[in-house]
C-alpha cells in the first residue's frame, strides 16, 4: 500500500472502487478523514464515535471503516508547512468517499478557501444539503416539519471561480479598460472585478444529478432556483439549461409546471411523475418561509445555494444540525457545513450534529443504509430526551446540557 503525508495507507481495509458510476465497497472500506481546525477537533472525536457505534451495531461486527487520517487546514500548515498537500488530494483520489470536519480559511495570501480548491480540484460539481427538521428540536416556524427539501448547489463556478481583481491593480484597470474602450461599456475605474461563469457543462450535470436523486428517491418535484430575471445569460441560462436536461433527459420520467398549466392539470405531477418548475432566487427564499411542502428538491447555482441552504438550515434548527456533501462523478468528500466557530475550540462543547449527520450521508452513498437509519434513530432519541448542547439547550425549555462527547454518546445510548 502507498504512503501519504508519510503515514502507510492501512493494510487491513480495502479501497473504495467505481464502476459505472457506483461505488463498490468492500466490508472494510479505508476511508480518509480531515479532522478540521478548531472546534473540528471535539467534533470529529464525537461523530467518528457515533458511526462506528453505528456500524458495529447494524451489521453486527462484521463490517467496519478503516479510517485513514489525512491532513489540511492548520494541521497540515504545522505539520508540512502546506493549507492543503498534494499528498491529501491524491490519497482521497486513490480511496473515492471522504469525511472532513471544518477548515480555517487562511487570511491572506495563497489558497482563497481550502473547501473551494477540495471541491475544485476533484471536480466535486454537486454539494448536496438535505435540509429536515428532527422533531424537538426547537425552530422559529411553527410547523418546522413541513420543511424537507435536498438542494443542489453548483459547486464549480459562479461567483466562486475565483476570478476577480482588487480595485486600483493593473489587472483591474486592464479589465475595465477593455470593457468600457471595446465593449461599449462604462464601469467605474474604482472598481473592483469578479467574473461570473456559468456553463452548459457546469449547469446540466448539476440538474441531471438533481433529477437523478429525485428520480432514486421517489421525490416528486425539482425546483430550478435562479435569478434570471437580471442575469440573463448565467442565471437564466442555467434555468434554461436545467429545462433541457429534464426534458431531453428524463422525458418520460417529468412534467414541466407549464405543461401542466396548458394540459388543465393541478400542481401537482401525475402517474408519479416528477415536476419540474423554476423560482426566481428572491421569491424562493419567501416560498421556503411560506409554503414550504411545496418543495422536495432544489437545482441552484453556486451562490444561490449557498445563501439558501444556510436560510433552510436556520428555519430546521440551524448550522450545528446542517450536513453536507460534496460529490463528482468520480469522488465524495462529507462535510459540515458550518465553519470552524474557534471560540469553542477543545472546549468539549459544540454540537457535532452537523458531521455526525454528514457521516449518515456517506453511509448511504457506500450503501450501507442500515448504519444510516440508526444513527437517525439515535439523534432523533437524543433529542427527544432533551439531552443537548448548548446551543439547543438555550433554546429548549426543560433540556439537559451536554457536551459534544457526551452528546455523542447519548446518540449511541439511543440507537436502540
Ligand atoms: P462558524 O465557524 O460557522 O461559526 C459561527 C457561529 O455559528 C458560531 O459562533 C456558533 O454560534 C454557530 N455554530 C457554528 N457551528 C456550530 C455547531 N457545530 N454547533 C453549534 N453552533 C455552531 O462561522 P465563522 O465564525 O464565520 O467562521 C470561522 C472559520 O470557519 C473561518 O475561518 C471560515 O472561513 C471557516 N469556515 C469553514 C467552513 C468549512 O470548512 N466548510 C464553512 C464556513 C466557514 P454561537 O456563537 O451563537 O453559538
């Protein structure tokens, strides 16, 4: 077996393989993790507990993960003098299905976010937040179940790229030069420029892995979520793109929202067939508030994606509850969707909900359903027992506190 960052890939596991686009995993797949910086610490200790708890439950010993521990953020910085090494793309390359826990973004010069490069660098187009309420949980809607949506969020491009210049460089000034003297344009030239891609290709694996989900899933509607109205040939474009995929693609398995409107029908596909209908980015964070069973899963652009699923995740319960996952066509890196949050670091106290749900996400997409349903089962108890932490607890009348292991452990303690 190879060696990355210097530490042997573990003999007594086998890798992940893909073969026609699905995983093919063994009893004992390796799976590399990223611990994450700060409060990445207490959680990863925490979630790792609970999944093997999980496994060794389901399946009664006879399967396990392998973990093998790779390196990026802080913790590569110190060791290797690197944000995020060679060494780590490769190993995660080499063994397919990831798990991370959060990373500082460093100030400053060098990589502009390390989860941007990850999800850049290993074509990671999908990032995929399903975003549910578990009942106790406290919300500030009044029906918080009524909210059960998977959204797509385009992880390549958009405003993400990283293709912009600071105000007052050459770079800047020859941009605008070129747009206000050949493009007929009239920018201000103290401006600062960014670049907004969309494409055919980025857009239309998006939506097919969107439709696709719903298609696996029994889900009845994709919403496509963009702003096309004022950015016509990025936004409006990947709606239009969107439509093609479903209606080249998935014919005899969709209905357009205007299909049903001309052939007299309801809102509402038939003979289990999946609706596919557009919101404008605005309107759909007011339709999420209003009428949220309307939606099952959500196809958006990168920033769109971003600022909706954070808006989801708080109506549910918020960030610490919020999972994630990145997922390309050849690899899949799980993730929480919060940040590193430093003021609770090594201070045994976060909520590791985030990665411990990240984890039921990666056991699904190896397959492993069982272990997923248990672990729900587990969250699901914890919480209807009140034992928390403190950032549900100061919302919860009559809710015991608990710190991040000890929570972790009352996960396990309700698998059953
Ligand atoms: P943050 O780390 O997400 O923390 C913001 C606040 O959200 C925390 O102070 C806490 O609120 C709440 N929170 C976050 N995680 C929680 C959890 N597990 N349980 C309970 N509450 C939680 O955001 P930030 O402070 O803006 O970012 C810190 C660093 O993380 C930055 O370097 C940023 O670049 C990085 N970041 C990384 C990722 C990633 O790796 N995917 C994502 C976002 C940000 P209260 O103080 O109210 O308790």
């Amino acid at each position: 077996m190879p060696h990355y960052n210097g530490l042997p890939v573990p003999t007594d596991g086998t890798p992940v393989r893909m073969e026609s686009g699905r995983c093919i995993v063994s009893d004992s797949p390796i799976v590399p993790f990223i611990e994450g910086d700060g409060c990445g610490r207490d959680i990863w200790k925490a979630s790792k507990a609970v999944i093997d708890a999980a496994v060794e439950r389901a399946y009664s010993g006879d399967r396990r993960i392998v973990w093998y521990e790779v390196f990026a953020g802080e913790k590569a910085h110190d060791r290797f003098g690197e944000w995020l090494p060679a060494d780590t793309i490769d190993a995660i390359r080499a063994l397919r299905v990831a798990i991370k826990g959060p990373l500082t973004t460093p100030v400053g010069g060098g990589i502009r976010s390390l989860n941007v490069a990850l999800r850049q660098i290993l074509s990671l187009y999908s990032c995929v937040r399903p975003v549910k309420w578990y009942p106790g949980v406290p919300s500030p809607m009044r029906d918080p179940g009524k909210l059960n949506i998977v959204i797509f969020r385009e992880n390549t491009e958009d405003v993400y790229a990283g293709v912009e210049w600071e105000c007052g460089t050459k770079e800047a000034g020859q941009v605008i030069e070129f747009l206000n003297g050949r493009m007929g344009r009239s920018i201000r030239t103290d401006s600062g420029i960014g670049i907004k891609p969309v494409s055919v290709t980025g857009s239309k694996r998006l939506v097919r892995a969107a439709l696709q989900y719903a298609q696996d899933n029994g889900r009845s509607s994709v919403t496509l979520v963009h702003k096309g109205n004022i950015m016509k040939f990025t936004e409006g474009a990947f709606r239009d793109w969107g439509y093609e995929v479903a209606t080249e693609e998935f014919r005899d398995r969709c209905v357009t929202e205007a299909e049903l409107w001309e052939s007299g029908g309801g809102g509402v596909a038939p003979n289990g067939k999946i609706l596919i209908k557009d919101r404008i980015a605005d309107a759909m964070f007011q339709q999420v508030l209003l009428r949220p069973a309307e939606y099952e899963v959500v196809a958006t652009t990168n920033l769109n994606g971003d600022y909706l699923s954070d808006a989801c995740a708080a109506q549910v319960g918020g960030l610490g509850l919020a999972p994630g996952a990145n997922i390309g066509d050849d690899y899949a890196v799980f993730e929480a969707t919060h940040g590193t949050a430093p003021k609770y670091a090594d201070k045994d106290m976060i909520n590791p909900s985030s990665v411990i749900l990240s984890g039921v996400m990666m056991l699904e997409h190896l397959g492993w359903k069982e272990a997923a349903r248990l672990i729900e089962r587990g969250m699901t108890g914890a919480i209807a027992a009140k034992t928390v932490t403190y950032d549900l607890h100061r919302q919860m009348a009559g809710a015991t506190k608990v710190g991040c292991s000890q929570f972790g452990a009352a996960v396990i303690r309700h698998m059953g």
